[in-house]
C-alpha cells in the first residue's frame, strides 16, 4: 500500500470515529437525530468526505493492482 492510499485509509478510520463519538454524545437517539440539524449536518458530511476517500483510495488500488498484472 502506497502512503496515499494508507493515509486515505486512516482518515476513513477517523471519520468512522466521528460518527461513534456523534452516536455517543447523542445517546445514539433517533429522535435526536430527526430533529437536530446539526447533528444530521455533522453525520452527513463525515459520510461524504468518507466517500470522497473510499472513491480516491478504490481507484488508487485498482490502478495499482491493473499495473501489476500488465494490464493498461
């Protein structure tokens, strides 16, 4: 694994902590969630940049693993 993609995967890793630390300030509440905007705003865009990552650090990997097969 590249430094990249293993930096990608670490800030994967912590924006999964985010959310664990949003569930437990909020007591995992799903009325809370449901009326509070600025937790559904801090949850949602956590899970953006979490895709954001997981789309750079998955073409990363395909990348590499075409060139190790010889394929262009």
């Amino acid at each position: 694994m590249n430094e990249k993609d293993k930096r990608s995967a670490e800030t994967i890793i912590d924006y999964c902590d985010r959310i664990a630390d949003y569930l437990n300030r909020f007591d995992d509440d799903k009325e809370i969630y449901m009326s509070d905007s600025l937790y559904k705003d801090a949850c949602a865009l956590v899970i953006i940049q979490m895709g954001e990552f997981a789309n750079d650090f998955q073409m990363n990997f395909l990348k590499n693993m075409m060139e190790l097969n010889g394929v262009n």
